[in-house]
C-alpha cells in the first residue's frame, strides 16, 4: 500500500512528541513493505528537500515566514505532492494538516484518516474551529490518542472515534544506565521537552525550590531548549537554586534513555498535553513519574499506582509528591515495577496493528 503520512515538523532538528511517532509510524509501516512518504515542512539549516531512510520516502515543503499566506501556500504545495505520489490513502497528523488530504479527496478521491495530536484538539484557534468540524466529519476515519482527546473531537462532530495512543520502541530502553552508579550523583529530578510556556517548566523550577529545602543534594536536569530558556534561568537565579538545576539543552534522541535511566525520577509539569510520548519512554526505563493532570495523562498514570497526579500549576503539591517519593524507597521500587509491566502495552507492534487494520479497512 502507498502511504502519504503529513506532519507539520519532522526529526532530525523536531524530536517533539507527534515528530518521533510519525517517524517511528513510517519506519514501522516501511518493515511491512509498505511505500510510505512522509510530507513535511523543510528544514533549510540540516536537511535536503527530499531523503529516504529507514525504508520511506521524506518530501520536505519550504514555508514562506507569513503566518497565514505561508500556511496556505504550504497546503496547495502538499496537495501537489500528494497528486504527485498517487497514493492509496493519506494520513493526517493533526486536524490543520488534514485540510490537504480533504481537498484531495474532493478532488483525487484519495481516502484519508485524521489523528489528533493534542494542541490541534485542546488549543483550537478561531480558523480551526470553523473548518475541525468538516475536517472529522470527511475523515474516512477519524482516531484520537486518548479517552479525553476523543471526547473533544466528538464534541467537535459526533461520529465514531477510535481511540490508538503512540508507541514506544521497547528494546530502545533499558534498565541501568553506561555511567556511574545513581548514589554518586545524588537524587535526579528529570524534565525532557520542549521550553514553551505550556510545559509549565516555571512550577517546577518553583518546586525544586521547596525540594531541595528538604533533599540539599537534590539536582534537576531539564534536557531541552526553546523560548522559555532565559526566563527560566532567570527564575533559578532569583530563587537562589541556580547550581542545582542543569540545563543540558538540546540532545539526539538517541541519547535520551542515557538521561532517564540517570535519573530517579521523571516530572512532567504541563498546563495542556495530548499523549505525552516521554512518558513512555519514562515508564520503560522504570522511572516513578509526577505528572499534571491535564489531556491524556491520565490515561497513562493511574494516581498511586505508577506515578501521581497534580493539578497543573499547584507547584506545593509537585514538589511533595517529589520528595514523598525520592524519600520512599520501597514505593520508588513498586512504582518503577509497575511502570516496566504497564508500558509493554504500548509497543509499537500493538499500535501498528491497529492503524493497518484501519488502513485496509478504509482503502
């Protein structure tokens, strides 16, 4: 089967959450003998227009800077390519990216599927939420990541919605890490992502505050970069805890497990999310996990049993489950235990099953 697949950003430079999915999605769907091509914007600082690893096809589209002409311009470009490729079927990563693929089946009679990502559902713009109505209503199969995010899309227009959460590539994981031993390093309070105000990183710089009041050799490591980056250094020097926060910036992600299986625990202090991948990735690697209770995190941490849940912004309640756990060995141990077992769910074998399923099913 030819398989176009749009995604707005795409590895190498966009290791976000959608970015590393769709990747891993056409990798997977490549080992199936699939002819897959991944439609997206180009790079002009690290890559070429067009590329092919792993098996599938990269067309990356340059972008005019003009908000709202250099959009559109960008979907007449990707309904090109798409009439160029002639594929069985489209896939959309995100309801805005979908606007190509239902001209083309207006006008190619070429079928395509809808994935919500999360902002493109939770923080719909006045565009969006005029045209995310005819967008789901066309899908030939709309599919959202979590129990929450389907509610919304259902909310948008009420049909049936299939729920498929992204996947993880669990042989990618293990359990101890190549550096020295956890003790010589002290407790390790770990954030991986993007630095943008809706990842609240802001509470938790305000929560090692409180932390390291009780945990002195207390360090978090923030392994990312982005438009908060100054404020937040800002933030650990009025605070008084700017040598007890490191931050790393941007990494290959590949060199991500050696982060996480550092450290002790993993936090993700987000105000909205949609199906957080590092979770995951956390989750594999037998971290305990505090994370907001916002999008579909919960579908992936039940309260006390394989991390906890605060409500976003309570930075007081954040910093106390912290250190409940990192003072709590045997609980740091089941909940690490739990998270090995849970995670094997997620495979990427098991989320791949069910797209092809719906692949075939539409096509």
């Amino acid at each position: 089967m030819r398989i176009v697949i749009i995604v707005n950003l795409f590895p190498p430079k966009w290791i976000g959450g959608t970015e590393i999915a769709s990747y891993c999605i056409a990798e997977h769907l490549a080992k199936r003998k699939h002819d897959v091509h991944i439609i997206t914007s180009l790079d002009h600082d690290l890559v070429k227009n067009r590329s092919y690893e792993k098996g599938f096809h990269i067309h990356r589209i340059s972008v005019i800077p003009i908000r709202t002409i250099g959009l559109i311009f960008f979907w007449v470009d990707i309904f090109r390519m798409i009439k160029k490729i002639d594929p069985d079927i489209v896939h959309a990563q995100s309801l805005i990216f979908a606007i190509p693929a239902l001209i083309s089946k207006k006008l190619l009679k070429i079928p395509y599927i809808v994935w919500g990502q999360g902002s493109d559902v939770y923080l719909q713009d006045c565009f969006m939420k005029l045209v995310s109505n005819t967008i789901i209503k066309n899908a030939d199969s709309a599919i959202a990541l979590t129990k929450n995010m389907k509610e919304l899309m259902q909310a948008i227009y009420n049909r049936d919605i299939v729920i498929i959460p992204n996947g993880i590539d669990l042989g990618d994981y293990r359990d101890e890490p190549d550096e020295p031993p956890r003790e010589t390093l002290g407790k390790r309070i770990l954030f991986v992502g993007r630095f943008n105000p809706v990842k609240g990183i802001q509470y938790l710089v305000r929560a090692m505050k409180i932390v390291c009041e009780v945990l002195p050799d207390a360090k978090l490591i923030l392994v990312g970069d982005g438009e908060e980056r100054e404020n937040l250094e800002h933030l650990t020097n009025s605070l008084g805890i700017r040598d007890r926060v490191d931050f790393v910036g941007m990494i290959p992600h590949e060199k991500i497990p050696d982060y996480l299986c550092q450290a002790d625990i993993f936090v993700l202090p987000s105000l909205s999310e949609g199906f957080p991948l590092v979770i995951l990735e956390a989750m594999a690697c037998g971290l305990p996990i505090v994370a907001t209770r916002v999008g579909g995190v919960p579908d992936i941490i039940e309260d006390g049993v394989n991390g906890y849940l605060v409500e976003s912004g309570d930075f007081q309640k954040m910093a106390n489950k912290i250190i409940f756990i990192l003072e709590n060995q045997p609980l740091k141990l089941l909940i690490s235990k739990n998270n090995r077992i849970k995670v094997q769910m997620y495979g990427w074998e098991n989320v791949i099953n069910q797209l092809e399923h719906i692949y075939f099913e539409i096509t």
